[in-house]
C-alpha cells in the first residue's frame, strides 16, 4: 500500500517548518522584515512567530535591529549557503580527477569529507575488476579506523582530537579502531609526518587502501581521497599506486587554490 501524504507528513516537526518557513520569507526584495512582517507571512500571531524568530536570532541566522525593531538574514545562513558550495564545488572537481585515478590504478576510488568523528563517502568510483569495498556513496564510517578518516584527523590539533574523542567508548569500537586516547594520539602524531596513509586490513579485512588530503587555498584539509582493492595476501600497495593517490590528491587541491 502506498503512503499518503498524512502518513509522510506525521514525521515533519513543525517547529522545524516554522524555522524555515521565516528563513524563506526574506527575498532580494525584502531584506528586512518587522516581526508583524514575519507573522503574517506565516499566518500566525505575533506572540507565536515570536519565539521562532528569537531562536532564529540566538542561533545567528537571524539579525536584530533593536532600533528599527527589523530583522534581517545573519551569517549563519551564509555559513550554511558556503558550505553547501563548497560540498558542490569539492564534488565537481574530485570526480573527473578520481575516475583518472581508477583509470590509472585500476582500484576503486573514494572521495570523503569528515563529519565529526567519521568520514562521510560523497563520490565512489568502482573498479573495473568488480572486486568491492562495503562502502557506496552515503556511507559513513569512524574516522580513526580508515585511511581518509586518519588524513582528516591530521586537520585538527591536538587539543580539539583530545576534545573530539575524549567521550568516546573504546570497548565497543569497531575494528583497527584505537582503543585508547594513548594510542590514538600516537597514531595521529604518526599520520601527521605522513604524506599519505596506507591499511591492508586493519578495518576491512581482505582490503587494502591508500589516502590523501586535499586541501584549499589555506592550506587546510578539507577532503580527502582514497583508492581501495581486495588483496589475497597482504603486501604494502606498490609505490606507484602511493604516488598515483598522491598526485591526484595535489591536483584536486591546485584547483581548489592550494599551491
């Protein structure tokens, strides 16, 4: 049986709705809106569109002009606007680089970005030998376990890494993940003098992955990219697929700005 709207529409917070339903009453031809403005817009009252705009405020996506008692859009929907931009722009640029790669290598290609303490998977280019990783476009894995993962840690110092996983509990971690903040800070310390970070098993057992970051006109590490294949036996990756991973890391970063 299909879903009807009714069915659907019991998952949607209202709440949330309202939030973006203010966000999107402000156009290139309203700029600033009163509170009386924003009620209306949402057919609501002017005590009830209150506290969403308040929280909209507290949070930065709103602006408060207490002497003209107007509103108008803050930085934090820029922040969000750039970050989408960036996700596109990164996306856009890796993905002919990475299918090279596979070309090149003949290994499966992934690009990731870091979402807390995993990486997300935003591009994935098979091999042609059919021979697959677990992971598809979506994935989210733990970033202290896999070889983009490790690269994108290097980004954070070491406070914010003791920070990131100082709550972290290693008794249920999963597989080639450290156990212990000791052993994690050792492994970033190690992954940080690398160019690149190589696994044969260690979180997938039977694959071998080699990574890179890929940073912007900063210098900073805002991606990564890896190439993976299903091995018999365990041997390191010949250099050439090393150098091949990191060249193609270099070249996405030059179109990003990186010199």
């Amino acid at each position: 049986m299909d879903k009807t709207d009714t069915d659907e529409d019991r998952y949607l917070v209202p709440g949330l709705l309202r939030g973006f339903a203010v966000l999107d009453a402000f156009t290139s031809e309203r700029q600033e809106l009163t509170l009386s403005d924003i009620a209306r817009s949402l057919g609501l009252s002017r005590s009830a569109a209150f506290r969403t705009v308040y929280t909209l405020a507290h949070l930065g996506f709103l602006l408060h002009d207490a002497r003209r008692q107007t509103y108008a859009l803050g930085p934090a929907v820029l922040r969000l606007g750039h970050g989408y931009m960036a996700s596109r722009e990164l996306v856009q640029i890796a993905l002919p680089e990475i299918e090279a790669l596979r070309d090149e290598t003949d290994w499966s290609t992934h690009l990731g970005v870091r979402d807390g303490k995993s990486v997300l998977y935003m591009l994935r280019v098979a091999s042609r030998m059919g021979m697959g990783s677990i992971v598809h476009v979506g994935s989210r894995l733990p970033a202290a376990a896999t070889t983009m993962g490790r690269v994108l840690l290097t980004d954070l110092d070491e406070a914010s890494l003791i920070a990131l996983y100082r709550d972290e509990h290693y008794d249920h971690a999963p597989r080639g993940t450290p156990r212990n903040m000791a052993t994690l800070l050792a492994q970033w310390r190690a992954d940080r003098a690398r160019d690149v970070v190589v696994q044969l098993g260690s979180f997938e057992r039977g694959m071998a992955s080699v990574a890179a970051p890929i940073r912007d006109i900063s210098g900073g590490i805002v991606g990564a990219i890896n190439a993976t294949r299903a091995f018999d036996a365990p041997a390191p990756p010949d250099q050439s697929v090393i150098d091949a991973v990191t060249s193609c890391a270099r070249a996405i970063s030059r179109h990003l700005g990186c010199a």
